[in-house]
C-alpha cells in the first residue's frame, strides 16, 4: 500500500477557528510565528495514545468514531483515501505494521515466519503464512493472496488503477514455496523497504481488473476480508457501519462487541463528541480543543504527525500550464502566514516541511523546498513580466488579451479553510493574479482528484510506513496517476526511479533529497504544514490516539479493565 493517501483538509479540521484572512506581508522568516528562535528545529516525534496489553483490557464495549465507506474502498486503488485504509484495516488482513517511529512488527495471525536473504545481488522474501490464515468464504490465505497482490500492483497491465507499482515492480516473481502457505518473492535488486508492500493483501478474487477497480465502489466484501471483526451492519444510506466479533477469526478475539463509524460531516463530529455519540475525535484547531478541553471523562491525546498538507498546482489547467505562472504563484505563498493562520491558539510551533515523503523528525531529512524556493512576492512580478503578462488597469495581469485568474477548489464551510483560501487570494493579489475561490461539496473529493478539477487544491497525506523516500514517485512521476500536479518529465522519471533501487536506506534518502529538489523546480507542488495530532479521547480507551506510524492491531482496541 502507499505510503500516504490523500485527504481533503476539510475532513482533518474537524470544527475549525474562525479566523480572518491576513495580510501576507509579514513573512520575516521561514518558521512560524515571530521569533524562529522558539521553533523546534524538528516536528515531534512523540506517540500519545495510552499504550495497554491486550491482557489489560475488558471483554466487551462499543468503540464509535466519525467515518464511513469511502467511494474508492479498496486501498491499493489510486482514487482511495486514509478513510478507505482505516475502514479496511477493521474487516482485511493487518499483517505487517510498525511501531511509532517505524521498527517493523510482522503479525504471527499471518505470517507465522519471515526470512530475508540476498543472493547475487537479488532479495529473497520468504513468507510463511499461519497455517490457520483464511479469508471469510473459506479460502485459504495462500501463496495465490501475496501473487494476486503483486500482479494488480506491479504494473505491468495498465488497466488496474493502481494507487503505486514502486517497490511492487521491482519484484521478478512470487511463487509457492514448500506449499501452497509459503510465498517466495523474487526481487531485482534489492528492497529495504518492502515490507510495506505486504503488510495487507488482497483475496485472489478482489484481484481481477473489474474487481480491482470497481467492486469496491461504495461497497464492502466481508467476503474476501479477514481478521477479528467483521461488517455487521452498512447502512447504505446514512454511510454507517458497524463491525462485530468475526466467529472465523482464528487469532486473539477482539475486545470490542463493536466498532461503529458513525457518517458525520467533518464539523459535526466535535458536537457529537461533547454529547457522548462519538468516543474519540480530531482537535486539530483551537476552537475545536476548546470545546473538548475539561470535558468530563476525557482526555487530550496529542503527539506527532504523520500528517503533511501542500499546494497542489495542476499542470494541465490552461492557465497553470505555464511555468511561470506557478513559480510566480508559490513566490506569493507566504508559508509561515498560512500555518499562523492553521496554528492559531493552540500553542504549538514546527519548523516548515521541507519534502514531500521524509519528516523533519526522520532520519535523512533535508529542507529540499527551502534549498530551491524562496517567499519572494517581488521577484513573484518579476517572472511575470519577463513571461508576458502585462499589469492591466485592474492590477489584474493581461496576456493575449486574457487576464491571469486563477481558481482555488475549497470544499465544505470550515471557517479555517475558507480563512487560509482568504489568505492565499490576499497574497497573489500584488503580483497581479486573481485567485477565484470555488466552493465544492466534500462528497465530491475523490472526482475534483481523479479527474484534475482544479487549479490550485490543497491537500493532506497519511504515511502509513516510515519508507517515505520510496513513495518520491508518486509525487513527482509525470507518468503516475497519484502525481496530482501532472508535472514531471520522462527524464526526471528516470532519475526518480533509480532512487528505488538503492538498497541502503539512508543512501536511498540522500539520492531521493537531490532529485526531489529537481522535481520542486517544476513549481507545482508546495508542502505548508504538518501540525501536532491532537484527539480528545474518553477515558480508559487504549490504544487511541497519536501512534505516529504505528497502526494498533484491532483486537488490541479496547476499555480498560
């Protein structure tokens, strides 16, 4: 799976500030806030999430969190999002995942033994798998689910919509070992990081190219699924789902007798919490943890993120496709304005990301976006002068009798959001641009991605690994569909590609920072924030909360005994 999955900022900032948009002429440096003495020079890396033994917790008991099915279910489809992970790790296969700050941790429900060899240059996965491992319509768990896995993934054949082939492709083979619950996966080269590509699998069946690509849509298949709980009950209707105890779970029952997503716009969610509906919710804003704060029964769960929101620039708009526009565009960004703006009141500073797939808390790390790009309003004009466009009556720029308008996709009414894309129209204003704010429903998200609706979009990412550097393709391949700028060239492809086949994890990251400050040169893709991960949690729930990378088991999801 990815390592990071899209999401519309309007479904993070759960409730959001009402803030004013602010002049942009204040950025003094590169951190936020006025003093970058205070910054952290790296964001947190803490984990907050009342870590418990499974023998700690009590039999029973409901766990009820905002969510549903997404449009795209299945999450190795390029058009699926963080809700789609989340939602299929509570009925599919959890058989590999990682602790907060990224050690791998196999699960023996499923791979009962793991070895990695080198010959010749070329890794050797051996996967053993539990001989107890069976989907839900009573087929084994086998060598076919890791095959079937790899062929929808790897991309050989274009008619799966692939979320990523990287890591996948570079597999020559799987094939059955000593029998039919032993998988051998044949690299060329080596993979570091290939533990990513396994750590969930798909039934043989979902792996068809229909199936792949459609039998997902607004639907479950408990069928193919796997694991401690299953779906009880989706309301097709109101987008609520219910997860019971799964009567052919060979492993540790699950705590709960139920885990409910509950469908609930993203600014409904606090109010539901504060009256008992909802046991655990984002706070990612200062409205929002004021209202949670104090509240009786509850705690405030806050740590690092694994989180990070940038610009989005799409390359194929007419008006984007020129170059200079863009770079004109992201010299007018005042970044430290714009996380002000996301970070107001709740006490919490971090030092601007610098890269698409590393944090500032990893190793490797390096500020690419400050080595290539600078908060210059004044050179901003400058680029468009020598492109052609003219200053006009207006202010607005004219070129070929066209004025230089630029729209901005904001979906739903979050006082937060609406308050940043405020903030961005006041900011391209001196360099002569007009940015025209569109409002979108939040249901509409996947297609404003999949389909490239929009000019200028801002967007998050969930790592779901700690392998960041491997996922450099998916951000800046012009060949790739999760490359939602559709910039790039075939030769900057190539250069991304080779980064892949380096085995050496810290040597891969020094390559992937060099050629993703090439890819920045595009100037079409700008990172803004990351922000702590901060939830209001009711009491005695553990296991919940700030995990960083670390995605826990769900049948170690639970109430305190």
């Amino acid at each position: 799976m990815r390592a990071r999955l899209a999401l519309p900022v309007a479904l993070v900032a759960a409730v959001a500030v009402a803030a004013t948009a602010c002049d942009s002429s204040s950025g003094k440096n590169a951190a936020t806030g006025p003093d970058k003495k205070d910054v952290p020079k790296a964001a947190s890396a803490a984990a907050d999430y009342d870590p418990q033994p499974y023998d700690k917790l009590k039999d029973g008991g409901t766990y009820t969190t905002a969510g549903t099915f997404d449009d795209q279910g299945n999450p190795f489809n390029v058009n699926a999002t963080l809700t789609a992970a989340r939602v299929w790790a509570w009925y599919n296969a959890d058989a590999i995942t990682f602790s907060p700050t990224g050690e791998v941790q196999y699960n023996p429900d499923y791979y009962s033994d793991v070895k990695v060899t080198v010959e010749g240059g070329n890794q050797k996965v051996t996967l053993t798998i539990n001989p107890k491992a069976t989907f839900n319509d009573g087929t084994p768990i086998d060598w076919t689910a890791i095959k079937a896995t790899w062929t929808a993934n790897n991309g050989s054949n274009k008619a799966y919509d692939a979320s990523s082939t990287d890591g996948y492709g570079q597999i020559a083979s799987v094939e059955q070992g000593e029998n039919a619950k032993q998988a051998v996966i044949n690299f060329k080269g080596v993979d570091a990081s290939w533990s990513s590509l396994f750590s969930t699998f798909l039934h043989p069946k979902a792996a068809t190219v229909d199936n792949f690509n459609k039998a997902y849509v607004k639907k479950a298949h408990p069928e193919w699924g796997a694991g401690p709980y299953t779906v009880g009950k989706w309301d097709s209707h109101s987008g609520d789902i219910t997860f019971v105890r799964n009567p052919k779970w060979w492993g540790k029952k699950g705590r709960l007798d139920k885990r409910i997503y509950v469908n609930l716009e993203s600014t409904a969610a606090v109010n539901a919490f504060k009256n008992g509906q909802l046991d655990y919710t984002s706070a990612v804003d200062a409205e929002s943890l004021k209202q949670v704060k104090g509240l009786k029964d509850t705690e405030i769960r806050s740590g690092g993120s694994p989180f990070e929101y940038s610009l989005y620039l799409n390359t194929k708009s007419p008006v984007l496709s020129d170059q200079a526009v863009r770079k004109a565009v992201l010299e007018s960004i005042d970044r430290p304005q714009i996380a002000k703006i996301q970070f107001q009141g709740l006490d919490y500073q971090e030092p601007l990301p610098g890269s698409a797939v590393l944090y500032s808390f990893q190793k490797g790390y390096e500020d690419n976006v400050s080595a290539v790009l600078k908060y210059a309003p004044d050179d901003a004009g400058k680029t468009l002068d020598a492109a052609g466009w003219k200053p006009g009556a207006d202010g607005i720029r004219v070129k070929d009798g066209k004025k230089l308008e630029v729209g901005y996709t904001l979906l739903g009414d979050a006082p937060l959001d609406k308050a940043t894309a405020g903030a961005f129209a006041a900011m391209l204003k001196p360099a002569g641009i007009r940015l025209v704010i569109k409002k979108a429903d939040e249901a509409d998200f996947s297609k404003i991605l999949s389909e490239r609706r929009f000019d200028l979009f801002l967007s998050g990412n969930r790592s779901m690994d700690p392998f960041g550097a491997r996922y450099l393709c998916d951000f800046y391949c012009s060949d790739h569909d999760s490359n939602l700028t559709g910039a790039g060239t075939a030769a900057l492809d190539k250069e991304i590609r080779a980064t892949t086949e380096i085995a050496d994890l810290a040597k891969q990251a020094a390559e992937a920072n060099k050629v993703e400050r090439q890819a920045l040169r595009q100037y079409a893709f700008l990172p803004l924030f990351s922000g702590p991960s901060t939830y209001a949690v009711k009491k005695g729930l553990a296991n919940v909360g700030a995990t960083i990378f670390y995605n826990p088991l769900p049948e170690t999801v639970g109430w305190e005994k």
